[in-house]
C-alpha cells in the first residue's frame, strides 16, 4: 500500500492527537530513542485510550494506509515514511497483582515503571539490559532479560495480551483463545496488529549480586578467552555477557573509564550472595583491572549492570546468534574489533544464552539453541558513517562460521531476508497465514517482514 495522492481526510473521533508533519509538536511525538532515524510519518496519532488506538487503526485500514507503531523508538531502524505512525506513549498504566505474581501493562509502559512498581513486593520482571526500553516492544521481539537463563524470554511468560487487529476490533489472546496469534505475535513481533495491554509473570527476585567488571581493551584476548571457559560452569541462577566498549570523554562516566577502550564483563546472579561472589572470582584475577563495580544490590538497581546510555542516541547495530564461542572465534571478534581492529564500532557484546533459554514455549521466538548472542553497535556521525556500515558487516562476516540463527530484538539494522531467515519454513508459513487472516489487507506490512 502506498499513500493516497488525495489530501487525507483526518480521523475525526479520536480524544488524543493526530498530526501532520505540520502540526505542532509533531516533531516530538514521532521521535524516538535512535535518533539515527528521524521518523516523517504522513500522520502521527496519539491515543489517549484503547478505544482511540482502535478507531485510528479502523481509520488507516479504510484509508488503505500502513500503520507503524511506536512506544519508545528504541527499536527505530528507519523513519517510517508513508506510514500512519500511532505512538501508544500514553498508554503507560502498571497494575501489579502480587498474589498472582503478575503485571498488567499499557503499550506505552516501560520496563522502569515496573521495576518499581514490583519491588516493594519482592518481585521483578524479566527486563533487560536497560530498563528504558518499552515492555511491549521488547517482549514481542522475545525478550532476551538478565535472568534469561533462569526463567527463559519475556515471551515465554506472557498470560495474555489485548490487540488491535487491522478491522479496528480489539482481540483479547491467550495460548487457550487464539493460540495461533498468541504464537504469531510472541516473537513475530511486527505486522498483526497493536497491542494495547499485556499481562505477564513476574518473578519473586528483590536483589541480585552483579554488576560490572572493566579491563583494559588491549587485555581483550586474554578475558574473553577466560570468559568463554569460564561460563559453561556457570549455573542459571548466573548471567553474563562481555562487551569490546569504546567509551566517550563523557564527564558523566567514571573518570577512570571516560574516552576508554575496555573490556565490560557483565554479571547478573540471583543465587546466595556469596556462592555468585565465589563463581566470579575466577574471572577477577584474568586481568588488570580497572573498575570493578559487582556487588549485592536491590533489583531496581539492575541497569547499573550494562550501564546503557539513558539518554537517546543515534546507533545502528547488527546482530547474530552463536553455536559456540570458541577460541578461534574470540580470535576473529578481536581481530575485528580489538585494539589493532582500527573499527569505528562502539561496542560489539556477547552474551551467554542457555539454561530456561532453550526450554520451547507456546511462540515463535526464534534462537533458542543458539548458545551466544552476538550485538554490535555504531554511532553513525556523519563522518564514519560509512565505516559504521563496513564495520557491523565485518563482525557479522568474521563469526560467520559459528553462526547459529539470531534474535530478533538484536538483528537491529537487517534486511527482511536476514530478518526472514531466523524462522523454520514451516513457521513463516505459519506466521503468513495468521498474518493474512487477522490483516488480509496488509495494514500493518507483515509481507514485507515475513514474505508472501
Ligand atoms: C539501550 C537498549 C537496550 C536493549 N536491551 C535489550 C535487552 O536486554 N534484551 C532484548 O531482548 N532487547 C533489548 N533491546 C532491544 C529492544 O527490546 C527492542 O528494540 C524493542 O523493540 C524496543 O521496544 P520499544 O517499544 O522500546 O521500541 P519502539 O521503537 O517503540 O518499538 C519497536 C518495535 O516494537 C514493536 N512494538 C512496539 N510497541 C508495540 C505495540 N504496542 N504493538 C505491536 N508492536 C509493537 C513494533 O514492531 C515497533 O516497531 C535493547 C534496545 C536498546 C536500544
């Protein structure tokens, strides 16, 4: 579908706001956390209700518009142009029903909202590395969380969510009641509707022992070795990434890792306390280092552990999924990006999957025999903007040979056919069908996604 040559005639019974690319306060409305795209949607709705985020859907479909939606723009890989983009931002209500050990959440709740909202139950969700991140967004994508290897994706714990389907009708689904879009958009993530409210398990964690541990980048060989054979002893109470970060001059970083080139071991344990501080011992000695910021902390402190940027920044970033982290390929991803690499990458990540991770479940997420996952980043300044590109391609091609798949909360900047290529045959046919039956008109694009 392309947009109408004929001057849109606006929905007219929406409370919140619809916008035009001249309109004040479009610009904010459709920004988002990447502020490498800068989105240009034909019109910008914002719902004030579920009511409103169903008429503007009925709306599009008659109008033979493609939707997007967006709750926090941490996932923008494009600026949505010729789309109807519907922000659900307003749609942000938390309610925790801690005797069921359960959230409820709008589409435009981010994880924040429910970390704190959990807490003072002695629960959590299953977030992730930043807790700035939409709930909605990142759960559809999988989830990949810091307690992953425990209690698997987000995904596989969702109890039942509402969405608006292409008709404008709101469908309430669960694995009993639509187990085929229940399967369809827990890991297929885009192209079935808007989801306007989720409830999913929360977990009774109220702390953690973990943080990060920085090294010298010039050390990357040797951690990253230590830190592969290291982890395969690790229990699934245990998590753990590591990441080749080259950080800015930033006054607001600790001064000792401000315009740094290091190596951030990541470490998350809900186990007893001293049991995870004795698994990570190992792993404190490999090196020299520079920061060691593990320690026992409440649950809600559980960014200080990847330490994200908060702030919105421009990035675009691969991804790939791995059979194994051998030597030979902690060779490549030093050669690649190390200290010798001359990268314009600013981080490339690889974080241990396994334990719940692999358990199947009642949706497509993909990766789940993976046993690493790989995430590259870049800032694409104007000026090494094309060595961004080079750079992501060249992380992907040199650990090509233990390539395992991906996830699709990581793939970042893909094509469709690499996006495509994360499902079985069997489950794009699968994923189509669901697709056509709930959008026969292609509202909300899934043919571009998962094919024809
Ligand atoms: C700093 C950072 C840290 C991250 N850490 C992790 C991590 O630890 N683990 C992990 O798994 N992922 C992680 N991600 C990836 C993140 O989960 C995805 O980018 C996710 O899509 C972000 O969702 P959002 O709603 O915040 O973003 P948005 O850009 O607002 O949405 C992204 C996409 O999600 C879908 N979507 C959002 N809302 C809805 C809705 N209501 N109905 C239907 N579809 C919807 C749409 O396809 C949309 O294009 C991280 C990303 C960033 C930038």
């Amino acid at each position: 579908m392309t947009a109408s040559a004929k001057p849109l005639a606006l929905p007219t019974t929406i409370r919140g706001a619809v916008l035009t690319p001249t309109s004040p306060g479009y610009a904010e409305q459709v920004a988002g956390f990447n502020l490498a795209h800068q989105p240009c949607p034909i019109v910008a709705i914002v719902p004030e209700s579920e009511a409103d985020v169903a008429a503007a859907v009925r709306w599009a479909t008659e109008s033979g518009l493609r939707v997007t939606v967006q709750a926090t723009g941490h996932g923008l890989t494009g600026d949505l142009a010729d789309t109807v983009l519907i922000s659900t931002r307003l749609l942000d209500g938390v309610a925790i029903d801690a005797e069921q050990q359960s959230a409820r959440v709008g589409a435009g709740a981010r994880w924040r909202a429910v970390i704190d909202a959990a807490a003072p139950f002695g629960l959590a969700p299953l977030n992730g590395s930043s807790s700035s991140v939409g709930v909605v967004g990142y759960t559809l994508g999988g989830g990949l969380g810091l307690m992953a290897r425990k209690y698997g994706f987000a995904a596989d714990h969702v109890r039942s969510f509402r969405i608006v389907t292409a008709d404008g009708e709101i469908r309430v689904v669960d694995a009993q009641h639509e187990p085929d879009l229940y399967w369809a958009v827990l890991g297929g993530k885009t192209g079935f509707g808007i989801v306007t409210e989720i409830e999913f398990d929360l977990v009774p964690v109220a702390g953690y022992f973990g943080g990060g541990i920085f090294f010298p980048g010039t050390e990357a060989a040797a951690v990253l070795e230590a830190w592969r054979e290291w982890t395969p002893q690790l229990p699934t109470e245990a998590s753990t990434s590591i990441s080749l970060l080259r950080l800015p001059p930033d006054p607001q970083l600790p001064p000792p890792l401000q315009g740094q080139f290091v190596v951030h071991l990541r470490y998350t344990d809900i186990g007893d306390p001293a049991d995870a501080d004795a698994r990570l011992a190992p792993m404190r000695s490999v090196a020299p280092i520079v920061m060691d910021m593990v320690s026992e902390m409440p649950y809600p402190a559980i960014d200080s552990v990847h330490m994200d940027p908060p702030m919105p920044v421009p990035a675009w970033s691969r991804g790939l999924a791995l059979s194994e982290f051998s030597s030979d390929a902690v060779t490549a991803l030093v050669d690649t990006v190390g200290a010798e690499s001359g990268t314009s990458l600013m981080l490339a990540e690889v974080r241990l999957l396994g334990g719940a991770v692999r358990q199947p479940a009642a949706n497509c997420v993909p990766g789940r025999d993976a046993a690493f996952a790989v995430h590259a980043i870049g800032v694409p300044a104007p000026e090494i903007a094309e060595a961004v590109a080079r750079d992501l391609e060249a992380v992907l091609a040199s650990l090509r040979p233990w390539k395992s798949g991906g996830l699709v909360n990581f793939v970042g900047h893909a094509s469709a056919e690499e996006l495509r290529s994360l499902w079985s045959e069997a489950d794009l046919d699968r994923l189509r069908s669901t697709a056509r039956r709930v959008d026969p008109t292609g509202t909300f694009g899934a043919e571009d996604v998962f094919g024809s």
